[in-house]
C-alpha cells in the first residue's frame, strides 16, 4: 500500500510541476529540467527505496546503488516535506490565502518527511550520505544560481535570499536527521511486504 501512494504521489507531483517544467523548458537550457521538480524527485527516490527493500539487489554494485537512492530518498524526502510546509505556512503569514489545496501539500508533505524517518532504520545506507549531500547541495546552487527552484507565493519573492538560506539550512539538517536515524549493518525485520504493496 505505501508504495503504491506513493507512486501515485509521484506521478502526482510530476504533473503538479508541469507549467514550470513547460516554462523552463521554453526559456532554459534543458538540462535544467531535472532540477525543477524537487519534491516529486525526492518521493520518486523513496517509491524506489521501498521497492529495493522488497527486491534487494546483489553484488556491490547493486548494494552501492541501492545504499545511493536510500540516502537520497531520506535526505531529500524530510528536506523537502518540511521546505513545502514552510513556505506555505510563511506564505500564508504575510498575507498569501492558503487554500484546500496549500492544506493538501502541507498534509502531504508532512507525510513525506514523517514516513522517510520511520523507515530510514530499515536502510543502511551511511557510507553513502556524503555522495547524497554533495548532490542535494549542488541541486540548490543550480536551483537558486539558476532560478529554477519551485515556484514560490508572491508575497515571499523579495524574501528569496532568506528562502535559498532556509533551503540550504534544511540541506544540513536533513542530513544530520538521516544519520541519526538510518539502520545500522544490520536490518530489523522488514514490514510485511503485502502492506507495502497493496
């Protein structure tokens, strides 16, 4: 079930970004088209997370790969889930109306960063955070050295120094919240693998 929802959320997220990833693709170079949906990225690396978890590759390749996409999927999922709600909730205070919609991601993006947490025990993925670090900090020099960082209310782009500070901030954080709460060498017993599917 919880790689189903959040598949979906992905495809979701992807789709949700389509006017900026239209926009950029008009007036950028393309190769700044991966750099624009962060947040649908970062559940399509947790989606891939729980699936290696039920089809665990071999060989250190395999291992290196697999240790790769659940340092990202945990850094960038708590990055990113509390980023959102930030931003609406800073949005919202200096006079931005916060709809059904805003109170969708918040719930949404609250999961992503809980749900990354409470799974990061079941991945060892320690020696692989650094490569994940240097990724996701290079992901926020292209985005605000760019301009393709998300789209962010009206009322905050003349605070977007303080919401790149705040960006790259979390960056640490959420990388600090990974160590803490990734698995050791060993895994815990796995949750029932049905759930996870259904």
């Amino acid at each position: 079930m919880l790689f189903i929802v959040n598949l979906l959320g992905t495809v979701y997220g992807y789709m949700w970004y389509g006017n900026q990833l239209t926009f950029t693709a008009q007036t950028e170079p393309l190769w700044l088209l991966p750099f624009v949906p962060d947040s649908p990225t970062a559940s399509l690396f947790f989606t891939a997370a729980l699936l290696l978890l039920l089809y665990p590759p071999r060989g250190l390749a395999g291992t290196l790969i697999r240790e790769l996409i659940e340092a990202l999927a945990v850094l960038t999922s708590v990055k990113y889930g509390i980023w959102a709600v930030s931003i609406i909730v800073a949005g919202g205070y200096q006079g931005d109306s916060i709809t059904w919609k805003d109170w969708m991601l918040m719930i949404s993006h609250t999961g992503m960063a809980v749900e990354a947490l409470i799974y990061a025990r079941f991945f060892t993925f320690r020696r692989m955070l650094p490569v994940a670090l240097a990724w996701t900090f290079a992901n926020d020099i292209v985005d605000y050295s760019q301009g393709v960082y998300p789209w962010l209310p009206s009322v905050l782009d003349d605070d977007l120094i303080a919401v790149q500070y705040l960006t790259m901030g979390l960056t640490l954080f959420s990388t600090a919240a990974a160590w803490l709460f990734c698995g050791r060498t060993r895994r815990p017993a796995l949750p029932d693998r049905t759930a996870m599917k259904h």
